[in-house]
C-alpha cells in the first residue's frame, strides 16, 4: 500500500521534521522516490512478494543509529519476513517510535516485544487492531474505551493511542481524550497522517504522553478544518494534510503561540 507510506511520510514533513526518510522495498523505490519532493528514500531488502524483508532489520537499524524518531507499519502487509523486520526493529531501536497498522498486526501475540524495546513507543491502533492486539473483540474495546487504552499501556509500556471517536491516549497513569476531529475522517488514509505527524512530534523532542496527545488534537482539528471546506462526505486524507499547517496555527495560537 504504497500511499500508506506516501501519506505518512508527507504529514511527518508538514509536522515539523526537519529531515524526513522514507524505508520502502526495493523494488518500489524508483516510483515511491519520483514522488519524494520533500523528504527523502532508502531502498530495502525486499521478499518476492514485494515487501520488506526480514533482512532489511540491519541496514534500518544502522541508518536509525542517527535518527530522533520513527514510524513503523502503514503499507507494510502481513508477510511473515515483514513480520520478523518489524518486530526486531520495534524491540532493538535506540530512538522513540510510533507503531501502527501492519506494524501492530504483526506484533500481536508478541507483546514482550514492547516490554523489551530500547526506547519510548507510542501505538496508534483502531478499535480493530486493538482488539487484534490484546485478543479481545472489538465490541469488548469499544465498550470500555479508557480501561482498554490503560489496560494496554500497563501490559506494554507503551503509549496507548486508541483512535475513534474521541480518540483515547494513555501512558498507564495519564488520559487525555481529544475532542477535535469528525466522522468524515473515517477513510483510508487519515490514520497514516496521524502516525507520520506524531513520529515529527517525537523528533523533534516531545516526550510520548505529550507527542500522542498534540498529535491527536492537531489532526484532528486538521479534519474539521478539511471537512468545512469539503464537507464529511468527501473529506479524505490528502484533504488532511493539507490542512496541517492551518490546524498548528490554530492550536498554537490557543495556547499562547
């Protein structure tokens, strides 16, 4: 899904990453790079089925040894080589991460990954790969939306980011619940936007708790933006990001600049 990573890696510009690099298999590089205006590409190692491979975790980790932050998991599919790049990179990098889509998926039934990681990580699940992530329904998630968000943070050590309405963030003691955003932002692609903008929040020295909560409310504020200008119904994710820019002043400006 290589808009997926498109997505993710423009709204990491547009949240202030200085320097941006999107990882992506090798034998997509040359159409993902024509696309690269603003931020940069590294080819990886890939499987025969396209996607990264397991021995792409060396060179990535290597290139991290020089990074703030990272995001992990928009576009990447479910092949098991994916899989075992993803949560070797998730345990073993020295700098904070955002985890989510198929970066979540593959971690489900490893949740000692996270225990172990080197460094903060913030997980940005649906109530579906939440539910896939903790092995309860989705119904169950959806029931109790703050204790499923605790309840996970606790187990992992992660900052829990369940998106929804009224988007969810805990660390195991804190919650905050984000009051901005809109049903139009419920399409393909908003969720990516999000994962990129709350890694540039990482980057650029936010702790997790306060990375995952700014980020929500900024991205959402972004879609009630898009979406007065579009309406619900036609709000998609590029509209989104857009509307970052706008969304920061808007936020800043509420809180004294």
């Amino acid at each position: 899904m290589t808009g997926a990573a498109v997505l993710c890696a423009e709204a990491a510009v547009r949240g202030g990453a200085g320097l941006v690099t999107l990882g992506v298999p090798a034998c997509i590089h040359p159409w993902i790079a024509s696309r690269a205006l603003c931020w940069m590409t590294l080819p990886l190692p890939d499987t025969p089925e396209g996607t990264v491979s397991a021995e792409a975790a060396g060179p990535v980790l290597r290139f991290l040894a020089r990074c703030e932050a990272f995001a992990v998991g928009p576009g990447l599919g479910l092949d098991p080589g994916t899989g075992a790049f993803v949560r070797e990179v998730v345990e073993k990098a020295p700098v904070p991460a955002v985890v989510d889509a198929d970066g979540l998926n593959h971690l489900a039934g490893h949740l000692d990954v996270l225990r172990r990681a080197a460094a903060p990580r913030v997980l940005t699940p649906h109530p579906g790969e939440f539910a896939r992530l903790w092995g309860v329904s989705r119904r169950e998630v959806e029931g109790e939306r703050k204790g499923a968000a605790k309840a996970l943070a606790e187990k992992t050590g992660a900052v829990v980011l369940l998106k929804g309405r009224h988007t969810v963030v805990c660390d195991g003691r804190r919650v905050f619940v984000n009051d901005t955003g809109n049903p139009g932002m419920a399409s393909g692609g908003t969720g990516d936007v999000l994962t990129g903008l709350i890694a540039a929040l990482l980057a650029q020295g936010l702790e997790p708790m306060a990375a995952a909560a700014l980020g929500a409310r900024v991205h959402g504020r972004a879609g009630d933006l898009a979406a007065a200008r579009t309406g619900e119904v036609s709000c998609c994710a590029a509209d989104v990001l857009e509307a970052l820019g706008a969304a920061f002043l808007e936020v800043g400006e509420a809180h004294g600049g």
